[in-house]
C-alpha cells in the first residue's frame, strides 16, 4: 500500500475531497477474476471487533494518499488494470465516492465497491447512476446478532435493504461472511448463507477471520477450527451458488 501526503491545489475537482487511507497499484484479490487498483478509503462508523483495517476506523484521520495520485496511476495503467476497487474503511461513508467513481469509469476502467451495507439509499444512487460494476458486500450474521457484532444498534436492516438493492438492480455481486471461532459470527455462518441464498443471491464467499491488523483480543483459531470451517463450507456450497468460494485464513 503506498502512502504520500495528501496535498490539495488551487484547481480542485470533487473527487479531491476523498479521503483515502491507502492504494495498491496492482491487486488480484480484491475482485475476483480482476485486475484492479485498490482504494483504501478512512473511516467506518462501525466498530466490527475482528476488523482487520482497525487503522481505518477512526473518521477524523486524515488522508495519505490523494485522488491526483489515483489519476496519475490510472492515467499510466489504461490497457492493464480492469478496474479499480474501493473499499475501507466504509467507502460509502463519504459523499465524494460517486464524483471519484464517475472519475474512474470516465477513464475508462469499471468500479468495485466493498460495503458492510450501512448505506442502502447511497449505494441504490451508485447502482442507478451506472457508478458501480460489482460489488462485494459483506452480511456478518443474523439480524438478532448484528449489534454485538458492529458495536452499533439498528444495523442489521440496512444490511439486508443494501442486499434487496443490488438483487433489484441485477449488480454483480458477491456476498461474504467471515467467521471468528467461538463466537456468533460462526453460529450464523450457514444460516445467513440460506438466507441470502433464499434472497436470490448466487455468488457468496466464507472466509476465516484473520489476526493481522485486528485488535488482537480475540482468537483467530482454536482446536478444530479449521476443520469446523471446512464443514460450514461444506454445508454452505452445497446450497447451490453459481459460484461458492471458501477463503481460510
């Protein structure tokens, strides 16, 4: 991820108010069957215990990288990347996103988006607008659980209001779940899949959490773990996706 000082200048366009935290140039595992530049954009008004970009949480840091940096790059990269991706951090959290998206697909590259789904109404906009490619979008687990979760209340409904919003819009797209050991996130697993599954969603993903960037104050494995997640996975592929993919840690 590369990091320079955000300067801003006299003839500034929309998109320059992006706060961005960091950027891969060149990322195969950000969209899948992809090429992309990665935007890591600050901020998230979550506070998800296992999130492995902590440094990205708080919404008063300032930006590393600016949006000039992310033209130049995709200025010197037409013919090699596909697109680019934004995550986060909360990349919808930000106002600007649909002025750097337009930026983006008017260079000639498509747009991904990670979301945790706390901005149905913005994320619809993006969709309506043409903004947006594909989308990744993480349902972390029941709606009974979600506050436990993300450490805020009244969450779980703009998950699922951001699912019927891409299911209503045909949007490709993958839906995630990534599973702690010991805790809800895992006792979900596979009934959130059934239930997105049900919603009429067709690509999902089960991904093991990791430890690096995380808090460290909670276990990322334990006796039988991985184990355990491969019978989830195992339960979960077996509903019938279109494409199911099982990420371990």
């Amino acid at each position: 991820m590369t990091h320079a000082a955000a300067v801003p200048t006299s003839n500034a366009r929309p998109a320059d108010c992006l706060v961005i935290a960091g950027l891969v140039p060149m990322s195969t595992v950000d969209w899948p069957d992809h090429l992309t530049a990665t935007i890591f954009t600050q901020g998230c008004p979550w506070n998800c215990f296992y999130c492995h970009n902590r440094d990205l949480i708080d919404t008063r840091t300032p930006g590393a990288v600016a949006w000039q940096e992310v033209r130049d790059l995709l200025g010197r990269r037409r013919g090699l990347l596909d697109g680019v991706v934004f995550t986060g951090g909360e990349a919808l959290r930000q106002d600007c996103l649909a002025d750097a998206a337009r930026e983006v697909k008017d260079m000639g590259f498509q747009v991904g988006l990670h979301t945790a789904g706390m901005y149905p109404r913005r994320l619809r906009d993006l969709v309506e607008d043409g903004l947006v490619d594909w989308v990744g979008l993480d349902v972390k687990a029941l709606p009974e659980h979600y506050a436990q979760v993300v450490g805020r209340p009244n969450a779980a409904q703009k998950v699922w209001d951001s699912l019927e919003v891409l299911l209503a819009s045909g949007t490709d797209m993958e839906v995630r779940t990534t599973a702690v050991p010991g805790d809800v996130t895992a006792d979900d697993a596979v009934e959130v899949a059934r239930r997105v599954h049900e919603a009429g969603a067709r690509v999902y993903a089960l991904q093991q959490a990791r430890g690096r960037g995380t808090s460290g104050t909670f276990p990322v494995a334990a006796p039988g773990w991985d184990a355990q997640c491969e019978r989830m996975a195992a339960d979960i592929e077996a509903m019938g996706w279109e494409r199911f993919t099982y990420r371990p840690a």
